[in-house]
C-alpha cells in the first residue's frame, strides 16, 4: 500500500498546493492528448518526478498491480471483435494508449502520496477550497488515506487465514464470495470503531491545521503546473 515516507527529498519540502497544481495539470494533459509524441514527454516527465521523489518503481507497480490488470485487459478486450477480422489493431491500440495515459496518472499519483503527509493534504485542500465544501473534502482525503491502508490489512489477514485453513483448495467463487462477505463485515465494524473514536475524541469540524507557505523552491512547480494546463487545451 503507497504511504507517505518521511525523507529529505526536494519533492517532500515543497508545498502541497503546489504538487496537487502538477498533479491536476499533468492528469489534464494527459487526458487531453493521446499521442505517442505527447505520452513519449509525459513519459519523460514521470520520470523525472519519480526520481525526484525516490519513488521505488518496481513497489509502486505491485502496490497498483489490480490496476494493472484491468488496464492490460483494456486493450484486448477492445480489439476483439464478434466477427471478422476478429482483431481490430486499432481500436486496440488506442485502448492502449488511453490505458498508458493511466498509469502513468498513477506514477505521478504516488509520487504525491509518498512525499505529502496526510495532514498536510488536508490543509492544502481546506485552504484552496473555502468553507464548508472544503473541509468536507478534506476530512474525505484524510480519512482515505487513514482508512485504506488498514482495509488492505484486515484482507490480506482474511486471505492468509483463509489459505491457512486449506481455503485455496475452494472453488473461485467460493473463495471470493468468502473473503466478500468477510470483508464487508470487517469494513462496517471498522467504520463503526471509527465513528466512534472521532465521537471520543470530540471530533473538530476546524482543527489545527499544520501552517503552509510558498518558497522559491515553489515557482518552477507552480510554473511547471500552469504550463501543464496551458497545454491542456492547445
């Protein structure tokens, strides 16, 4: 599961504000243009913010592995046809493209994850989106990336249990309606604890919100973001 991970990096110093500028201006490039030559530079582009953030590629990718599958099975479930010529090449490959514009929305995604904390997501969002609607969006993110990680553990503790108890001798279905049902009930008593911590712990509409401020280091991300979104709809 992708997690903020405390280091020195550039990418970890700057202001959240303006790596969620980049965030929205390289998802809205992406959409925009399907192009080899575009995604050849937005390919170049992911990179960069990878290396910047030392985002380990090869975690990332297992991390997104369910998302991988389904965009593999995009394109050929696209290009399969019910009668002659069976295949169409092109409408498979642009599936493909569209499902590389993706991922590569995913690296960037993780790069932001990993080098942001969840507080200061938090106040980045309650700061540019005033009142209300703000804090219920806030509180929305913080809770996500509070609460993702610890359905991921209660499944995967339900997998090994299931596989230590000869489950993985089970039909597929059987399997899946199992860990289903399971998990279902581990996220509503989850959801209910939660509740109920917040409850406990007076429950602030308007917390303390860690301070944020613009640098020097901030312009050329900024600068990098409104060209992004220039390019958007060139």
């Amino acid at each position: 599961m992708l997690t903020y991970e405390p280091d020195d990096t550039t990418v970890h110093r700057l202001d959240p504000r303006a790596k969620l500028a980049v965030q929205i201006g390289f998802a809205a490039t992406a959409l925009a243009h399907a192009t080899p030559r575009a995604l050849v530079a937005l390919s170049g582009l992911t990179a960069v913010v990878l290396l910047a953030a030392r985002v380990r590629l090869r975690r990332t990718l297992y991390a997104y592995r369910f998302a991988l599958v389904v965009l593999a099975l995009g394109p050929i479930v696209a290009a399969a046809t019910l009668g002659p010529p069976w295949i169409d090449l092109d409408a498979g490959f642009t599936t493909a493209l569209a499902s590389y514009r993706v991922l590569l929305v995913l690296l960037v995604s993780a790069a932001y994850v990993r080098t942001t904390p969840v507080r200061h997501s938090r106040a980045a969002i309650q700061r540019t989106i005033p009142g209300k609607p703000g804090q219920l969006l806030g509180i929305g993110v913080a809770l996500v990336f509070r609460f993702l990680p610890v359905l991921q553990t209660d499944m995967r503790t339900v997998r090994d249990a299931m596989a230590a108890r000869l489950g993985t001798e089970r039909r597929a279905v059987d399997r899946l309606t199992t860990l289903g049902l399971l998990g279902l009930s581990r996220t509503f008593d989850r959801a209910d604890r939660l509740a109920l911590a917040l409850q406990a712990r007076c429950f602030s509409w308007n917390p303390t919100l860690p301070p944020l401020s613009f640098s020097r280091r901030d312009v050329p991300v900024l600068s990098l973001s409104v060209v992004l979104l220039l390019t958007a709809f060139v």
